[in-house]
C-alpha cells in the first residue's frame, strides 16, 4: 500500500490514475478543494487534512475520511512509500 499525496488539483488531475486500488490519495492545500467541485465520495481510497479544509472553508467533510496531522505519521507509517505529486 502507498501514500499519494497532492496538495492542488492540477496534480491530481495529472496523476491520480497512478494510485493502485489499495493505495491511499490524501488531499492536502488547495486539493481539499477537489471536494467542493467534484464527487470523490465514492473513492474510498481519498482522505482529506482536515485542517486544510477548515482553513480553506470546505466545511463539510462528512462524506470524506478527515484525518488529523497525527492520523497522517500514522498513515504514513503504516504505508510501504509515501509519494508526493505536484505539477509540473
């Protein structure tokens, strides 16, 4: 299992399809407001920081798994590679 993490929505337009079936995608930065635009809900492999939601105004986050900074060492602890995708 990986970690991909993006922190804008123009990464993960570009690379998203690169994360496997078991891996988790963490939206961090302005990628929170991916949730705003579109439906991920259904991609259970999406994780949200919760507080770069809060502090971008993407309040409702109950149809996401939020985590904390604390919940993210643990993520990133229990995944084989962390990956993180910018733009180019």
């Amino acid at each position: 299992m990986n970690l991909h993490i993006f922190n804008n929505p123009e990464a993960y337009d570009l690379y998203h399809g690169f994360a496997e079936p078991d891996d988790v995608v963490l939206l961090i930065e302005d990628a929170v407001y991916l949730v705003l635009n579109r439906d991920l809900s259904q991609d259970r492999r999406i994780r949200i920081l919760i507080d770069d939601a809060f502090q971008r105004g993407v309040e409702d986050t109950s149809s996401y798994s939020a985590i904390s900074y604390p919940e993210w060492v643990a993520l990133t602890a229990a995944c084989e590679r962390s990956i993180s995708w910018a733009k180019p």
